[in-house]
C-alpha cells in the first residue's frame, strides 16, 4: 500500500503543512505570519505536495491535527481535511496536538535522557491542555507512552505540576516540558521543582520544537494510516477539550441570571 | 456545466444558518440546503457565536453533500464555487471559507468570495427571473439596515445606513424585554397583528433632512422606559400593543426613507432584501407608499429572505461573470463595508 499523506497543523500560532510518504519522508511547508490560518492554509498546503512531488490526486489520506489549542486554528485545520477528504474521496486522520508535540520532543528527551514529555498548550488562567508521555529507550528505535493518571485533558498548571513531581521523585525521572503552556507557566513550574528540591529533574524544550508543527504530526499521521486507524471525513471532529463559555453556564446554571441582566440593558 | 447550464455551488455561514445550494445559470435554484441552529440558540436566548461556530463545523460537509444530491449533480459538473466571506461572525465565516477554498482547490474549481449584503439583494434575482439592474435596494437584517443604490449586477451603492442599532437588533431587544424572546422579528411581527398600533406614542426617528441614515437606539431606549414606567405604576402591558406601536415607528420611517430615495435616484423599482424584509407591516406599508409614487415593489419569498446559500452562488455567478476571482488566499472579514 502507498501513502501520500497530508497533514495540516493550524491549532498554534502558525500554521503547517506536511506531506509524509510510505518511505517516511517529510515535505513541510508553514506559514511565516502569526494567526493567518485561514488565509495561508491552502497555500502551505499546495506547497507541500509540489514540494512531494505529487499532485492532489495522488493523496491517500488527509491527517488534521484536531486539538487542543486555539479554537479558531482547531476549525480551519478540520474543515479543511474534512472538506478535502470529502472531494478527492480518500479517508481522513484526526492526531492530538499534544501528542504531536510529545512526539516532536521526543530526540530532545532521549538526547537528554528524560523519561517524562509533557506537552503543555497556554489555555488562559493557569489552565493548561496537557498530557503526559514516558519515554521507552528498550527497542531499537525510541517510542513513547501516554501515562494513565495524566491522560490528554484539561489541567490547572499547579495540579499538573504537582502530579509531575509526585511521579518523577519516586522514580528520579526527568522531565522535559514542551509547547507554549512554557512561555506562560515557566516562573510556577520553575518555582515548584525548586520547592521539591528537585531543580536538576527539570528540562524546557527548545523554541525550535516548542511550537505545534506539522511534521512530527505527519509522523503520527503514517502511522496511523499503516494501522488502519482512519475516519470517514464527518467523523473528524475536533477535539476542543472545553465546552464554550455559554454551554458551561447552561450546565452550572448561571446562564438565565446572565441572559436576565443582558435583556436590563 | 449540465445540459448547457453553469453551475455555482453557493455556501453560506455567516450567523446561524449553515446553507449551501446549487444554482443554474445565476437564477435557477436546483437545491437550497440550510441547516438552521435556531433551536440550539434559543435556550441562550441569542446567538453564541463559539457553539455558531463549532455546529456550523459538524453541518457543513453534509450540506454540501445534500445540495448537490438534491440538484442531481455531481462535484465535477460544478463550474464556480461561491461564498460569504463578510460580514458576520468571523469564526462562522470561517467554516465557509475554509470548505469552499478546499473545494475549489481540491476540484480546481474557480472561486468568488461574496459580500453577503450583496447576496441578499441577489436573492432577488432567484425570485424574479426578469428582474435586472438598475434598481434602489432596501436591505434589512438582524445587522444591517441600508438602502442601497444598485446601478448594475456588481456595484452596489449603500446610500444610507443605521448610525447604531439594526432594526433587527432593536427588535430583537424589545421582544426580549416584552417576553416574547428570541429571535425577536417574526415574533413581534406576530404579536403585532394582534395589537394596536396607535396605541402608544413612540417617536419616528427621521435625523437631519436628506438623510437616508436611520438611528434606532433612541427608540429602543423610549421604548424600555416606557415598559419600566408602566411596570414601576403597576400597570397591566399589553403586549400586542407594545409589539405594534414600536414595530410601526421602525417601519415607518424605513418604509419612507426607501421611497424617497428611490425618486430622488429615478428609480422606478424597490428591491427588498434581508430577514426583516418579511416583516408583514414594513410589506404593507412600503407597497402603500411605493404604489403611491407609482414605484414596484420587489421582495423574495420568505425562505429566500432569510441566509440562504442560493442567493450566494447568485451574486457569485455575476461577479465571476464580470472577470472577478478569489484566490486561495482568501480570507474572512468579519467587518465587510458594503
């Protein structure tokens, strides 16, 4: 079976594409302007594939990093692989965008010998999407695990940090920390390993790796097609990891109290 | 192309309605798919542009799908790809303009990005097949209330507008105050007919002479007075005549400001667009005042005033007609003039 893949990674700051053939090749293409997703994403994305040296019709699969980060990103990369898949006819991948960015900090903590990832994205208020890998140096190439108690989900950074330390001192783990929850969270998490005493088990990814990108997502993406793990293009969905503001007070029911000073004026 | 016809794919996700359609030649509608969220709105008692947003995700792939079953076509055949890219809600424009630009590249169809105020004076052209500019266009909708100078298919001249609230907001507001909630217009249309519209004073907003600008804050604002005053005494309100009376001092002064400027443009035609066009009185009235002057008066039937995305791959068509294209850089513009 041959793949041409595309992927696109909107959910940061820039956007991304990246096309990743069955040779495991990476043809990448991004934006060079801050939140123009919409604008640039079919553009980075024709690049890509010129770049593979294919055409669009030569695609197998179209891959959309799903979430967590900014809603706005979330949707344009989605529709866009949904809406692609729909009309070429070929099968879509949904990745998370944290495992991406666990899976493009990989080298970094095999070169730095941590054993834990943990891929924070900035969700405002000390609340961060985030999610927390161990990394496996026994077979012959690296790999990676989700850790249970520290699932994909949304955490405050001081609870996060607090289960970090708890695991990474019983077994003397380091742990690298990667995405843009660092530029936000850097001074708590600094501060609360220093408490623990545990200053030297600390590592911050660098900026080249830090940011949402669609290579390590095109990675992801192949093997999820060799797996078989693909979706229909109505089953790609986002993965927002909140409900909106409104939804959330029709759940808490505040929302009538709001709705009711709205209509006072 | 199908049996000699061009065919656009018109898509529209602006505010709550996720509509795409396939329409023949700028003028016949061989499907007109609009799937509206109304009901997920209305326990938050308006529009969310977040869940807008995220519905307008999960609907619009099987829009897509639906309209070109329904037309009978298939992807291939379509030969233009049309949608609203401002104004609105940018992250429900976004869902459009993402989903259109995929398609044309992916097809390697054209694309043409449309004003969405420029498509609701279009819908006109799928209601009438006759009708051609130059005409004066009025257009009222939950954000917008303009009168429009229409001298040929791609230009539209906004001659006048609302300096604050849309006269869709404004009933949108008063019916929320009155209890009737949302959405606001054919609600209070309905109460309306029930009710005496002389039954309360409440003032026409004409501002300087000359102007074709309308400002409907002020009357908002008497009109929640009035409502508080009546409450403070302890008095009963009557709904019906509140909806009445302040419906009237609306379309009153719109239905005169769009005459006048029709004469003094030496158009013999009024084009009307946009949800409040359905409005039964602003109907009435304007064709009394229209008649009067010995001006028609145009409208598109009900569901063709409301978004739709046939009226998009209408105005779509025109401009593609004229030599206009979009690139794939294509983006939303949340604020779009006129």
């Amino acid at each position: 079976m041959m793949f041409n893949i595309l992927v696109v990674e909107t959910t940061g700051k820039y956007d991304s594409a990246a096309v990743i053939t069955d040779d495991g090749r990476v043809f990448c293409a991004s934006s060079q302007t801050e939140m123009n997703h919409l604008r640039d994403i079919i553009t980075i994305s024709d690049e890509a594939i010129r770049k593979a040296g294919i055409t669009k019709k030569d695609l197998t699969h179209v891959a959309a990093s799903r979430g967590p980060g900014s809603f706005t990103g979330i949707r344009i990369g989605v529709t866009t692989a949904r809406t692609t898949g729909q009309m070429l006819g070929i099968p879509c991948i949904g990745i998370s965008s944290l495992e991406s960015l666990a899976e493009g900090a990989l080298d970094e903590a095999v070169a730095s010998g941590a054993l834990y990832i943990a891929p924070i994205i900035n969700a405002r208020r000390h609340q961060t999407y985030a999610g927390v890998w161990k990394a496996c140096f026994t077979s012959d190439y690296e790999q990676k695990t989700l850790i249970d108690e520290m699932e994909e989900r949304q955490y405050m950074i001081e609870e996060l940090t607090d289960k970090l330390i708890a695991a990474a001192s019983e077994d003397g783990g380091r742990v690298l920390f990667t995405g843009d929850g660092i530029d936000a969270y850097r001074d708590i998490i600094e501060e609360a390993f220093k408490a623990a005493g545990m200053e030297n088990q600390l590592l911050f990814a660098g900026e080249d790796i830090r940011y949402q990108d669609a290579e390590p997502a095109a990675r992801l993406a192949l093997r999820e097609a060799a797996a078989g793990r693909v979706l229909g293009y109505s089953e790609l969905l986002p993965e927002y990891m909140r409900l909106s503001e409104a939804e959330q007070r029709l759940r808490e029911g505040t929302l009538s109290d709001k709705i009711r000073k709205a209509g006072r004026i | 192309m199908k049996d000699g016809k061009h065919l656009t794919l018109g898509i529209e996700t602006s505010c709550d309605e996720t509509a795409v359609s396939v329409v023949a030649d700028g003028r016949e509608i061989l499907s007109n798919i609009i799937s509206t969220q109304i009901d997920i709105h209305t326990q938050f008692g308006g529009v969310v542009p977040e869940i807008a947003s995220r519905r307008h995700l999960e609907n619009i792939n099987g829009c897509i799908d639906r309209a070109l079953s329904e037309a009978g076509v298939s992807i291939d055949e379509i030969d233009l790809v049309g949608v609203t890219y401002g104004p609105g809600l940018v992250g429900a424009l976004l869902i459009g303009v993402a989903a259109a630009k995929s398609i044309a590249f992916a097809c390697d169809i054209p694309l043409v990005g449309v004003n969405h105020m420029h498509g609701h004076i279009a819908a006109n052209y799928l209601e009438h097949h006759d009708l051609e500019p130059p005409f004066m266009s009025l257009v009222v909708s939950g954000g917008h209330t303009n009168i429009v100078n229409v001298p040929d298919y791609n230009r539209c001249e906004k001659i006048g507008g609302t300096r604050d609230d849309a006269a869709g907001e404004a009933f949108d507001k008063v019916a929320r105050v009155i209890g009737l909630g949302y959405p606001g217009g054919p609600k209070v249309d309905k109460a309306a007919r029930e009710g005496d519209r002389d039954a309360i004073a409440f003032k026409r907003v004409w501002l300087e002479p000359g102007s074709y600008d309308f400002s409907f804050s002020g009357l908002k604002t008497q009109a929640l007075n009035y409502l508080n005053t009546e409450r403070q005494a302890g008095r009963e309100i009557n709904v019906n005549d509140v909806a009445a009376s302040f419906q009237e001092a609306v379309v009153e002064v719109i239905a005169e400001k769009a005459v006048c400027a029709a004469e003094e443009f030496g158009q013999k035609r009024i084009v009307m667009a946009g949800g409040v066009a359905s409005n039964t009185r602003l109907r009435e009235l304007i064709s009394q005042k229209a008649a009067a002057r010995g001006i028609d008066v145009l409208r598109p039937s009900p569901i063709l005033c409301t978004d739709n995305g046939a009226m998009i791959a209408s105005a779509a068509y025109y401009a593609y007609r004229a030599g206009e294209r979009s690139g794939y850089d294509l983006d939303a513009v949340p604020a779009l003039e006129f």
